[in-house]
C-alpha cells in the first residue's frame, strides 16, 4: 500500500496561501456587494464543503481508531490480571 502523505510544512504553506487568496478575494466581493460577515462567513462555508467534509471524516476516523485502541489496551489488562491470578487458583483447587 503507497500512502502519499504531505509534510506538516507543505500544508501549511498551501492553508496560508489559501487564506491569502481567501482574504484578498472576500474582502474585495464584499466591500463591492455590501455583504455582512454573517454572509461572507456562509460564502466561505460553502466554498470550503469538500474540505470541512475531510476534515469531519478524518475526525470520526481519528475517534474510531482511538476506541479501538482503548478496547485492545482492555483486553491486554484483562489478560494480564488473568495470568497473574492464575498461579492462585491452580495451586488451590476448590473440591
């Protein structure tokens, strides 16, 4: 399996310069159009649907897999406390 996974640095570089661009646009349609944050934020809202889309997925994946290793971290303790009591009820057999 090839996972491409991008450097911190590099998303970095390409948020920025979204935002920039973001920036530099919304301000322009805005003073043009008289719009008011509440309806910039909303433009923005829904020019960023694919990417809040991501990042709502990879949140749930994120709290998925958190869980599950939660649970395997269980079933270890569990079966360590197992093999240390074992020794106790194998040499006391209850006849």
């Amino acid at each position: 399996m090839n996972l491409d996974i991008t450097s911190p640095v590099r998303i970095l570089e390409e948020l920025t310069s979204i935002d920039a661009f973001l920036n530099i646009t919304m301000s322009e349609q805005a003073e043009e159009a008289g719009a008011t944050s509440k309806a910039v934020n909303k433009i923005i809202d829904s020019l960023c649907k694919e990417e809040q889309y991501l990042v709502n997925w990879c949140e749930r994946l994120n709290r998925s897999a958190t869980h599950q290793l939660e649970w395997c971290r269980t079933l270890i303790s569990k079966a360590k406390e197992e093999m240390r009591l074992a020794p106790m009820y194998n040499n006391n057999p209850r006849f």
